[in-house]
C-alpha cells in the first residue's frame, strides 16, 4: 500500500496508540472492584448499608390509573366493513344456489398411462438372441 505519511510519522502514531491500550488496560486493573459474586451469594465483606428512600410510597396509596380511553369510530371503516360483509354474504348465497341447481359431479380421472415402461424400451431394444450365460 501506497500511504501519503512518511513512515516515521507512522511508527509514531502507532507508537502511540500502544500507549493508550496499555494505559487503558492499567487503569482498568487498577480501578477494578474484587472478585463480582452471583446473585444470592453472600459477599466476603458483608452486607452493604441499605438504602433509604424517603420519597418512597406503598403500592396501594399510588392513586389507581385512569381508564383507556375509547377508540373513536371510524365511520369509512364500518362501512366498507359491513360493504364487504354484505359482498360475502351474497357470493355465498349465491354458491349455494349454483350448489341447487347443478350439483357437483366427482369426475374421475382416467389412470396415468406407463409412461417408464415406454421409455425404456425405447432406450434398450431387446437383443434379438439369448445371452450365452
């Protein structure tokens, strides 16, 4: 690769980036608190202070939330609702008049012909002799 820097700008910035990673990672050793535990286990200092909020409330005094509100209708809504509803209605009637007047014949298909059978006496012929074994 064809890079617009001169190397040894290049080593500098990566020699600084080094820097920072290992910095990094040394303070994050540094800072870091003891072994973490699971939840239920009891830690080896003991129990922390508990907290005390002031502002805290019981469920039950917590004023009940208000109702949802209604949905307002939607009027082009209903009526292509009940248009469609109307259209089934009708489709349906009018099957079952077609049901009444011609009432449906099974139709049975004739059997497939043997189509493999055909095909693989045109590929291999029959030898006109016996085979010797």
């Amino acid at each position: 690769m064809n890079w617009s820097m001169p190397p040894r700008v290049l080593q500098i910035v990566a020699v600084l980036i080094g820097i920072c990673a290992v910095g990094g990672f040394a303070a994050g050793l540094r800072t870091a608190v003891g072994r973490g535990g699971l939840p239920g286990e009891v830690s080896p200092g003991g129990a922390g202070a508990a907290l005390v909020a002031t502002d805290a409330r019981p469920v039950e005094v917590l004023p009940p939330l208000p109702p949802p509100p209604e949905p307002i209708p939607d009027p082009v809504a209903e009526a292509k609702a009940k248009a469609e509803a109307d259209a089934a209605k009708l489709a349906l009637a009018q099957a079952r008049a077609a049901e009444r007047i011609n009432p449906p014949r099974l139709v049975v298909p004739p059997p497939p012909a043997d189509k493999v059978g055909d095909l693989l006496d045109a590929v291999t012929p029959q030898p006109a002799e016996d085979p010797p074994f």
